[in-house]
C-alpha cells in the first residue's frame, strides 16, 4: 500500500524554520512550492497543504516567527529603563550585528522579503509595510519621550530624526547584503548618533 500524508518525522516547528530561512534568502514570490517542501524534507503537496493551509498562510507563521527571534533586535525602544539615545543606538548595533552574520540570510526579513511584488501578493507587501510601521512609531515614540525628560531640546525635530533612524536602519539590509562588513556599519552609526548628540 502506497503511504501518503505527512511523514512520520515532519516536524511542523523545523519545517517554519526552514521556510523562514528560504522566504529571507530568496523573498516570497520568489521562495517556491517545491523549495519549501524539499528544506521540509521531501514532503507531498497535500501534506503542506494540511499543514499550512498556503504558501500565504506559511509566509505569516514564519514571519511571527522570525519578529519573536531576529526581530528581537529593535525591543530596546520600548524600554523605559533605558535612555532615548541608549535605546536607538543599541537597536541600531544589535540589528547590524543580526544582519551581517553568516549563520542566516543576510540582511532583514521585513525589508527584503516583498519590498516589490506582483499584483496579486500586495497583501504580502502590505503586512509587511504594516510591521515597518510599527518600527517606525516605536523610533517615534522613543525620541518624543527623549524631549519629553530633557534628553533632547525642546523643539527637536521628530519627524526628521524618526525618518534618519528608520531610513538608516531599512538600508542596513542592502548594506549587509553588499557585503559591507559590521565594522563599517558601526562606524557609521557612531557618526550617527553624532547627530542625537547635535539634538541634546
């Protein structure tokens, strides 16, 4: 009798790493069926789709994966504990040091996983663009309360520090993916917060 469904061994938490690690590498459209049942070990389309539902469906679980793990880089902006300037600067740090390590795809998820796409998997861009968003505000958030104790002069610019953060963080991504070494990104974020120092 022929078997059929999910082997034995399927391991549903190994098979999102490893379609984590595909969708980062490669982008969603470009990450296809047949990879993602090969890294999940030869498995059958009915039992991906019995698993997952979706390549979409997939694409969530991983990405939820990856914003509890790698996307961890970016949780000191919501610390109180911590001084505005500290905070930004050891997201920047951390998320470089994530980025430019050889363990995984470089670069960052969010940022190159859907940043373009046919019509039809905007909404994957969309979920993206949504999480940026929340980086965004955190940035946000984090340099208001900086005016709000003194950190920084009343009157700073906002908008335009949340802008300078958040583009410098997005294209850490390109940068790591170009082979610029972490030596050279944390240089360049010491000349940054050269910047906040500006501000104070």
């Amino acid at each position: 009798m022929v078997r059929t469904g999910r082997p034995r061994k399927f391991s549903r938490d190994e098979a999102i790493s490893q379609a984590m690690m595909l969708f980062w590498e490669h982008g969603f459209e470009s990450t296809s069926l047949a990879q993602l049942k090969k890294a999940m070990g030869g498995i059958s389309s009915a039992s991906f789709y019995a698993a997952f539902e979706s390549k979409d469906a997939l694409f969530k679980e991983t990405l939820d994966r990856y914003l509890s793990t790698f996307g961890q880089v970016s949780t000191s902006l919501t610390d109180p504990s911590l001084l505005s300037r500290t905070a930004i600067e050891l997201t920047l740090r951390s998320s470089a040091k994530m980025q430019t390590e050889q363990s995984h795809p470089l670069g960052c998820l969010v940022i190159l996983s859907a940043n373009t796409c046919s019509p039809e998997n905007n909404h994957i861009r969309e979920i993206l663009t949504l999480e940026r968003a929340t980086t965004r505000q955190k940035f946000l958030t984090c340099i208001e309360r900086a005016i709000q104790t003194g950190e920084l002069k009343e009157g700073t610019n906002v908008a335009m520090l949340t802008t300078l953060f958040v583009t410098f963080l997005d294209g850490i991504s390109t940068e790591a993916r170009d082979g610029v070494t972490l030596d050279n990104i944390n240089a360049a974020i010491t000349k940054l917060m050269e910047l906040w120092d500006s501000c104070a």
